[in-house]
C-alpha cells in the first residue's frame, strides 16, 4: 500500500523515492484458560508510536480484550513511509494519521476479527540458531575514554568486517497444530535494521527481519499456505545491522537470507516444551536520573551547538561532531544540522531550570512497564525503550526457563536505555536524554528492567 512520492519522516522532507516492500503486520492471538492476549508484530520503527497506540486500542476492542492485554513488538524498521504527523513521539497521545496509517488499521483490525474462529491447540516447540555474519556493535570508544556512535566508515577501518561485542541468538518458537504443522513461528534477532536505510535517500522495505521470516514461512509451506512469522526486535539500542547508510536492498536481503538460513536450520531441530500454559504480567521499573549538567557546562554546550547549526547551514563538511555527537560523511551537512538542532532545547531547558532554581526539582525516575509473557518453557520479556544489549543479557541470564527472549521495542516509547555499565557516556545512544526533557539517566539504569522482567520471570516457572 505504499507509494513512492509518500512522505517519511527524514528531517530535510526527503519522500519515499522507491518501494521495495511489502511492509507486514502479524497478529497472534494466544489463549490458554481464562487468559487471552493478541501479539502484534510489525516492520515499522518505533517513532509511529501513535499509530500502535491506536492499533492496539482498536484490536483490543475488537477482540474483546483489555488495552494491556494487546502487545506490540516493532522490528524497528527505519525504512519506512511516514505513518502519523503532528506529534512527537513523547505525546503521542491524539495521532494525527496519515491515509496510509488509516489504511492499516483497517486491514488490521479486519484480521483481528477472524482470529477467534480461527483458535486451534498447539504444542509449544522451540529451538536456537546462532548468527554471527550481519551486525556489530555500535558504540565505539577512544584511546581518551570518550565513545561514539560507529557508523560504516568507522566501523571498515577497525579491520575486515568488524563485529565487536554482539549478541548472536537466533531463537525460533513453533505453535505446532494437532497435525504436527507449524501453525506459527515466533523469530528473534538483535540489531537495528538499518542495512536498506538512508534518510535522504528513502526506500520501503521490511530489511533483513522480513526477508528472514519470509525465507522460515517459506520453508514451511504447505497445501494450507504460509505459516506467520512474528519477528522479535532484540535489545538492540548498541547494535546495528552492517553496512549502515551504504548497503540498500541488496545487502539488507542477503543479510536476510543469513538469519533465514539460521532460522531454518534451527526449525529443524525443534524440542517440545515441558512446560504447558501460559502467563502474562505487567511489572512497572524506575529508572533513575542523575542531576543536571552544570550551568557552565550547559553555556559552553549552548555556544558550540550554536556555532555547529552555524556551520551546517552554510555547508560546512566537517560538521563532524558537537557535544559528543558524531556524524557521518554519508549525511548531508543539512541533515547533520537538523539532528542538532534537535538537542538545542534540552540545553536551554536545562539551563533555564538552573536559572529558574528549580534544577533540584527535576524528576528523580522515569516508569516504564515491562511485559513478560510465559509460553510453556519460553519466556519473552517486552521492554517498551531502545534497550542496550547488556540489559537483554541480564535478563536472559537470570531466567529459569530453558528459552528466554528479551525485547526492546515494546508497546509505548522510543527512549534509549543504558545498561549499568554503559551509562554517563556522550555518545549519541549513551545521551538520548538529549532529544528529550528528561535528565541523564543514572546508574544502574535500565538494569532496573532486567530485575523486574526476572521476577516475573522466576514467578512464572515456578
């Protein structure tokens, strides 16, 4: 349903100039005695946050269920037409939709309402893959301490084909029918898919999550057709798919057909749970701020943004870094501008609540939800922020069950959290409380979610 010429979301207004598409939406409805929730899995990126707030408002009213009981998990997909406007994604509360938008909700809900007749038993199975050939981790750091956000030419001249530190888990999840035939899969990976994606220059695709799920559908085809393949965004706030910038279709399909091949190898050796049932559970975190910057530090911030906006509009090309931001050459100097002159206001902010005498009354926390579901032996743990790895780790540590698969992008924000050891940094994940009005994140950090998912966690297996 996408067009070329549509609008997307670029900060210099550039239109989608070719679709490779589709983009897809999953719904899974899950029941087990009295408790019912419906799993909604889409190839969009998490800034159309008011567009899933309405899905899952109106398939909740559909299906009869309540709000919470309705997930989202974006793939976090950047190569997207834009899908709502007028709103940011931190009040994303009335929605102004785009026809596009409107047009999914529709098509949505309309699946939604034969999801109930459709309930049939399945068996829970499930199985990990290991991949290790299309992401690397995004934050880089200097021989002075200071780390920044690795983008492609960064990442070539730390040697051939550089991953770093990275999370190689391919977990697949099968509902098997009463026939022994996938009824559905359940897929998860850990990095930003990025591969197609360059802000000025937009393409529609799903990247490498939907070519992979196409490629384990595929596999499974049968006089019945296609099983649905729900894909699970990972923790995935300091890791990327390779070739950022660069690598368009091509590359975001062969990278695809890497996880494809893993997934299916992985199908292919399914257990059965031992475990029946299921669980759901809603557990609130606070994660804590730090004090504000001083108000020197703040000035001199002010004045070097300023002279970088400065530089940028002119056309300056080593408009390369500010406050701790790094850009690449593959950004116009217009774009680079754009992405600080989104980090103004958090300085003036900051400094006008020291002027002000009120920066000892900024917020101490910050709740977020996270949402734990228990299918039979595997546990999924929803996070609703851009979660750093080491928080997706924590939680797959601690848990009891034989499978647990920790996810970031869930249900209802953008946010970059930090894990404990990774907070305080400048770099532009690190300090994401700059496109927002919210202090810096203080350690533990988003650590606090990994407890709370390992609570519910341990309740549940027991």
């Amino acid at each position: 349903m996408c067009r070329k010429g549509d609008p997307t979301n670029g900060a210099t207004g550039a239109s989608v100039y070719r679709v490779y598409g589709p983009l897809k939406t999953t719904l899974t409805l899950l029941s087990y005695g009295d408790l019912r929730i419906c799993l909604i899995a889409a190839d969009f990126a998490t800034w159309t946050l008011g567009v899933w707030r309405e899905l899952r408002k109106e398939v909740a009213s559909v299906l009869g269920l309540p709000f919470s009981h309705v997930v989202y998990f974006s793939s976090h997909n950047h190569s997207t037409p834009m899908m709502e406007v007028g709103v940011t994604a931190l009040d994303a509360a009335k929605p102004k939709l785009t026809r596009r938008a409107r047009q999914l909700l529709e098509l949505a809900c309309k699946a939604a309402k034969s999801l109930p007749r459709r309930l049939e038993p399945v068996t829970i199975w499930w199985s990990l893959g290991h991949e290790k050939r299309i992401s690397y981790n995004r934050k880089g750091r200097r021989a002075d301490g200071s780390t920044f956000l690795m983008r492609e030419e960064d990442r070539l001249l730390y040697g051939v084909d550089f991953c770093g530190d990275i999370d190689t888990h391919a977990p697949v999840v099968c509902l098997k029918g009463r026939d022994g035939r996938p009824v559905a899969f359940l897929a998860q990976f850990n990095a930003h898919p990025v591969t197609s994606y360059h802000p000025e220059h937009l393409v529609v695709h799903g990247d490498y999550p939907r070519t992979a799920c196409d490629m384990l559908s595929g596999h499974f085809k049968d006089r019945r057709g296609l099983p649905p393949v729900s894909f699970l965004q990972g923790c995935a706030g300091d890791i990327n798919s390779k070739k950022m910038f660069v690598g368009g279709v091509r590359w975001a399909e062969r990278y695809g057909r890497c996880l494809g091949q893993t997934y299916i190898r992985a199908a292919k050796k399914l257990r059965r749970s031992e475990r029946e049932g299921m669980d759901y559970g809603i557990e609130t975190a606070r994660i804590p701020f730090a004090p504000l910057p001083s108000p020197r530090v703040l000035e001199c911030e002010i004045q070097e943004i300023r002279d970088f906006i400065a530089r940028g509009r002119a056309g300056d090309e080593n408009t390369l870094s500010c406050v701790g931001l790094n850009f690449p050459r593959a950004l116009s100097p217009a774009y680079r501008t754009r992405l600080v002159e989104a980090i103004l206001p958090w300085s003036q902010w900051a400094l006008n609540m020291h002027r002000r005498g009120k920066a000892g009354q900024v917020p101490r926390h910050f709740e977020m939800k996270v949402y734990v579901i228990r299918l039979g032996d595997v546990g999924i743990a929803g996070l609703p922020c851009e979660a750093f790895m080491g928080i997706g780790r924590l939680i797959r540590d601690g848990s009891p069950l034989p499978l647990t698969i920790p996810c970031g992008y869930a249900n209802e924000t953008d946010f970059y959290v930090t894990d404990g050891p990774n907070t305080g940094d400048g770099d532009y994940m690190s300090a994401w409380y700059r496109y927002t009005l919210h202090p810096p994140l203080k350690k533990p950090a988003g650590d606090v979610l990994a407890h709370a998912a390992l609570k519910m966690l341990n309740r549940f297996a027991r």
